[in-house]
C-alpha cells in the first residue's frame, strides 16, 4: 500500500481548499456555470440526471481498511448510505450536496485520498490488474510502475488541458488483467534476456463511440525512458489532438487519421528531444517511491490442500486465484449477488469488509475493473472461515468468470447521458441464469453491459456485450458477441435491437446456439464465436422460433 509523503498530503490539502474556494464562489453567484464547470469536473465533480455525483480516485486499486471506513462514514453522513465501485478501480457516490463536496474531500484528504483528475480532459486513475504484487504469472510488479506514472501525471502543467480524457492501463504479465489494449496508453511490462525491465507501448486503444484496440508503437522500451517517452506521446497529442469535435478528440481518432507509422514517427521525433533529459528515471527514484509501499508481513504458512467437494467447493473454484507465496492464496469478494446493482456496496457491508481485510489480508484490498473487490493474501488454512464470513455478508456467490459476473455501468437510472438503463437489464439476466449447475455448465464467459455509447461498461469487450439504444424516445438494447479484454478483440453486432424485456431470452437463445455448437466442455463461448462466426447465432436468434431454454430441458430429461 502507497503511503504518502510530505509533498502527496500538502498537494492534496491545497486542491481541497482551492475547491472549497471555488465552490462558495459558484454558490455565491460569483462564478457562472461554465466557469465552475471546468472546475468541479477536475475534482471529480458531475451533474448527474437527478443530483450530484463524486468519482473518488482509486489509484490502481488499491485501498486500505482505514480508507474504506471513511468511504463508509462519508457514505452514510453525505449521501445514501453506499457507493458504486466502477470499471475504473473508483469509487463513485450518486446522491452528494453541491455544497457538501468540499467537505467530503477534505474528509478524503485525512486517509490520503482524493478525486483529482477523476474526470475532465486529463488524465485519469492509473489502473492495473487486481493481483499485481501477488500473480504467480507477474514478472515485473508493476505497481511501483503505476505509481511513478501517478505522480507524473498528476496536475502535469503541460497536460493539464487535454483534447479529450486519457486513460492509461499497466500490465506486469503476459495474461493482460488489466486490459491495457483499449486503452489510451496500454503498458505491457516485460523482462528482456538479460534481465533489463522495459515496456511494450500500446497506444490508440479505446472504447466508446468509436472503439478500438491499440497499437504497438514501441516493443521495448527500456524502463528509465518511460516518463520521456510518454510525454513525447502526449505532446503529440497535445499538439494535432482535435478540440473542435469530442467525437474526434480521442487519441485513438489521431492515431488513426495519421496513421500508425506516421504516428510512430512522430512521437519518435519528439522523443529525441526529450529522451536523457530531466524526466529520465534513475534508480534511485525507484527506489524512492518502492519504499513508500508498506509490504505484507508474510509468515511462513502451511500449504494446504483447497477443498474439492461441499458447499465451499465451487467459491473456491472460482473465487480463490493462485498466490507467489507458498500457504496464500487470493480471495475475489464478488460484488454480484442476484439483485444487486453490480458494483454496489452499503457503508455497513464497507466497515465489514474492513473488518474482514484486517483480519484475513494484511488491512488491504484491491478493486477490480470487473466492479469485484480482493483480499489479496488470505491463508489458505483461514480460507475456510473467511469463506464463512463471506456467505453470511452476501460476497461468497461463486460466479467470478461466469455468465453472472456482470459489468454494468449505472446507465439510465442515474447518468444524463445514458439512453436506456443497464442494472434492471443485468438483474433480468442474473434473474435468468441464477443456476449454479446451469452457469458451471455453460463455464466462462463474459457479459457487459453499457448505457450508452460512452461504453462504461465496457460492452464491446464482453463475450456478450449489450449496449442501450434509444429509438424514438424508447429504450432499445444492442447485442454484439465475440468481444474479448485478452487478447484484446472487438464483438460484432448480431442484428437489430431489442426491447428490454426481450434481453434475457436473447440471452438465452445465444447460450443455446453456444451449447449445441461446442464440440468439448472445455470450449468457451468466445472460442466457439471465433471458430464459427457470429451467423449461426444469428439465425437462433432471430431466424427460429423460440425453443425450450437448455437448462429446462435438462431438468425435464432427468425428471
């Protein structure tokens, strides 16, 4: 966990009382809505459909049980009593006072947190995998890495008025949890042959009304010319970036306007008056900010035997993930619950999750892009009791990696610029398949669901992804397949839209096509999508008519 030092803790003091500033100004008609507007976004400040809402930077994921008590109390004391864990690794409250945000920072600011550059055209939170420190798989631990990037990019004057919002992803293995593809700049970490850390740099990747996955500009950049090479990137951007049309003024639409190789060469050109100057890393700045993260204090523990069979066999199938350290494992609390807004928390489950992180995970968690949250280093021989612990608070259902496991953003019941509403879609859905038997039987497959075209949720990546559509005042559902985060591939559209109550029974017919099409238990639903193309799915869904639901018929045949 990142500590602060002198110079984090006064920035943040001083952006709190600046806002503080800025905000009695705009309530005392001092400052016009425009004026206040530029403001109150860099802050993490929205205007929502019905009230406010606060993005809280999550720095790559990371939280303490110290700071999500105090997401609790402020969850309780400013808003509605909880709050809704985002694809970005944040934190977002959806009911809070204009007036009362300055508080709420300042009450963030006492536990090191902060909502900076959690919207506007900057940068924002830097985000990893949710099992960086601790994968098995990771060659380079790249949250050190993701913290120098932090820092760079926070309040950089140069940058500090972008063409469009910037997102940038680090990965620290070859299996990419972090799904740097689609991102602005994605930061694949490697390790060459003579044991050199560099970066491969991805860029251009993004989603949206536009999506794309990026592209490799650089293979290997040596590790000490990441910060140059990065601002060479931005100045590019900063330089040709389109500020006329934010349809346009995505990095993504320069890379590809330019081309990649004029792109390339570009940022090359820029780079050469930049590279071994001022901004070059030197080990001793490693150093430096790698003593600022606090280190689990790992006891030599037995490596026992996970169970296989019983009502705790399936959570750990699919919830507990391997460990570096001989004795630990890595827990997922899922945060999909049938009936739950996937994402969602109270502030009394937050202190208990608290509770459980003190006891279980060194007083440490993570948030994933996929709205779960993790106890990072659990002992084996306490996951037993932990899963105990779990079940009664709701966060033990076994369905991380499965059809249920939803990305959803809030959509239409919340933002202003949704068409139609997401969580009633996904609690259909969850309603539909809430069949452990069933859901196992299908295996892995990731389905996401977006309100708009913003892409929130992240829709154009799921094996399935579902996007809102507005036709004529109504709200209509899109449905593409074959979207992947890793390696990173778009889904395609099926046909035209539906409507709502439609979603769960073309759900439905998908997975049918899906379990007639397979040719072993084994293939997942986005390896038979690539091996047959998307028209088979197609005509089950809209060419036939409708059929006997998979899991029925089972049933009926065993009955």
């Amino acid at each position: 966990m990142y500590v602060y030092d002198e110079i984090d803790q006064r920035l943040v003091e001083e952006r709190v009382a600046q806002f503080r500033c800025q905000t009695r100004r705009f309530l005392g008609g001092k400052l016009s809505e425009e004026e206040f507007k530029a403001l109150r976004l860099r802050n993490g400040l929205y205007i929502q459909k019905f009230a406010p809402m606060l993005r809280i930077a999550i720095p790559y994921g990371m939280l303490s049980a110290r700071q999500l008590r105090k997401l609790a109390d402020i969850a309780r004391r400013y808003d509605r009593g909880y709050g809704h864990f985002t694809t970005r690794q944040d934190l977002q409250l959806n009911w809070p006072k204009l007036e009362d945000v300055p508080d709420i920072l300042a009450e963030l600011a006492t536990v090191e947190m902060h909502a900076i550059q959690t919207s506007g055209n900057s940068f924002r939170n830097v985000s990893t995998d949710h099992f960086a420190g601790v994968a098995p798989d990771e060659f380079v631990n790249p949250l050190v890495w993701c913290e120098i990037v932090r820092q760079w990019a926070t309040l950089h004057p140069e940058f500090s008025y972008l063409p469009r919002k910037f997102k940038i992803a680090v990965s620290g293995s070859a299996a990419d949890r972090a799904a740097s593809g689609v991102h602005d700049i994605g930061l694949h970490a490697l390790r060459a042959a003579d044991g050199e850390i560099g970066f491969r740099v991805l860029v251009g990747g993004g989603l949206g009304r536009t999506p794309m996955v990026g592209i490799a500009i650089r293979e290997f950049l040596p590790w000490r010319h990441l910060l140059t090479y990065l601002e060479a990137i931005l100045r590019v951007y900063n330089l040709y970036g389109r500020r006329d049309n934010l349809n346009k003024a995505r990095i993504k639409m320069l890379v590809k306007e330019r081309g990649p190789e004029k792109f390339r060469d570009e940022v090359e050109a820029e780079w050469a008056h930049l590279k071994d100057g001022p901004s070059t890393l030197i080990i001793e700045e490693l150093e430096r900010i790698a003593l600022r993260f606090t280190r689990p204090s790992y006891e030599q523990a037995p490596e026992i035997e996970l169970a296989k069979s019983g009502p705790i066999a399936s959570w750990v199938q699919r919830n507990v993930h391997a460990h570096r350290i001989p004795g630990y494992a890595a827990v997922t609390l899922s945060l999909k619950k049938t009936g739950v807004p996937p994402g969602d928390v109270t502030a009394d489950q937050m202190d208990s999750i608290a509770d459980l992180a003190e006891r279980y995970s060194f007083g440490e968690l993570r948030v994933t892009h996929e709205q779960n949250l993790v106890f990072a280093d659990v002992r084996k021989a306490e996951l037993a009791a932990l899963w105990g612990e779990l079940r009664a608070l709701g966060f033990a259902t076994p369905n991380v990696g499965l059809l249920t496991n939803i990305i959803c953003c809030p959509g239409g019941d919340f933002c202003s610029l949704a068409n139609a509403k997401s969580i009633p879609v996904a609690e259909a859905i969850q309603r539909r398949f809430d069949d452990l038997d069933y859901l196992y039987d299908i295996g892995e497959l990731d389905l996401n669901i977006s309100g708009c075209m913003n892409g929130c949720g992240h829709h154009h990546v799921g094996h399935i992804g579902i996007l809102g559509v507005d036709k004529n005042g109504a709200e209509w559902y899109q449905i593409q397949i074959g979207g992947n985060q890793m390696p990173a591939a778009l889904g395609k559209v099926i046909g035209p839209s539906f409507a709502r109550v439609e979603v769960p029974d073309v759900i439905e017919r998908l997975i049918e096509c899906y379990l007639d099409e397979r040719e072993s238990e084994v293939e997942r639903f986005i390896d038979v999508v690539q091996r047959i193309g998307i028209e088979p799915f197609k005509e089950r869904v809209y060419g036939g008519t409708p059929q006997e639901p998979a899991h029925r018929k089972r049933r009926l045949a065993i009955a």
